[in-house]
C-alpha cells in the first residue's frame, strides 16, 4: 500500500472520532458512567495514534496529487498548514487522554479534572480536524469548493493531464 492509499484510508478515523468523543464523554457524564468515559479516553488515544500515519502519508500523497489536472496548490497548501495544527492538537489530546485513562485506572484524584480537560481538548481537536478534513476533500473534489460550483480545467491543465497518461 503507497502513501497515497494510506492517507485515504486513514484520514476518517481521527476526525470522526474525535467528533464521535464528545459526544460519548457528554452521555457519560449524563450517565456518571467512568466506563464510557474510559471508552471516550481510549477512543482519543486511538485516533491521536492513527493521526501520526495519516499526516506522515500527507507528504507524499501531496507529490502525487499536485501533478494532477484541476488540483489547486493554494488548497494543498492550507489543507498541508491545517493538518499540522489539527496533528499537533490530537497529540495533545491523546496524550491527556492517555494520561486521564491511567489516572481513572489507578483511582487517582486527578482523573476527574483529567477527563474534563479531554473532553475540552477534544473539541478543540474536533473542529481543527473538521477543517482539515474539509480542505483537504475539497483539493480533488471542485464540487465542494466556497461557492458551489465546480471549477472546471483550463485547457493548458487539460493539456497536460493528456501528455501524462
């Protein structure tokens, strides 16, 4: 599997975890339930683990996707600076959350104030990966893109795209 299928394949996990924890932490909170609160931590951790692959595949997914017809440098280029906050954001979320997992396993004090600070930084890392997620789709998919309409080859791109097959 290259680089470019890694990063399609994984870039949905983080995001749609980290959206899916706050949720899970605020029904566990409704339900004083430190179980799906451990679930909502470990979910963190997970996602923070797999985001490391996707922004390393991000690199080279770049070098493949530039070359193509109808691809905008400019959205590479936000969807490259989001990633590196939303990256570094989920690091520190998982690393809370990791942290806030041990303490509730250990029956420390702490852990409350723990979980409460990953549920904040979850919805921080939520947000971020939100727009990451959405530069990124709209890099291949014109569709998407602020305005509605779909941004057609110019006939240099057209061109081009031709003599690369």
């Amino acid at each position: 599997m290259d680089p470019v299928h890694v990063h399609l394949f994984l870039n949905h996990f983080p995001v749609i975890c980290s959206i899916l924890s706050v949720p899970l932490f605020l029904y566990a909170y409704w339900r004083k339930s430190d179980e799906l609160k451990q679930l909502a931590l470990l979910v963190l951790v997970l996602a923070a683990a797999v985001t490391i692959p996707v922004y390393l595949s991000g690199e080279p997914a770049e070098e493949v996707v530039e070359k193509l017809a109808g691809v905008s440098h400019d959205l590479i280029e936000q969807h490259e600076d989001a990633a590196y906050f939303a990256m570094i954001s989920m690091m520190i979320t998982g690393a809370i959350s990791l942290i806030g997992l041990i303490a509730m396993m250990a029956k420390k004090t702490a852990a409350k104030f723990l979980v409460l600070v990953a549920l904040l930084s979850a919805a921080g890392s939520a947000g971020l990966m939100l727009r990451t997620s959405s530069l990124g789709g709209q890099i291949r998919h014109s569709e998407i893109r602020a305005g509605g309409t779909a941004e057609q080859p110019t006939e240099k791109q057209k061109d081009e795209d031709k003599h690369e097959r």
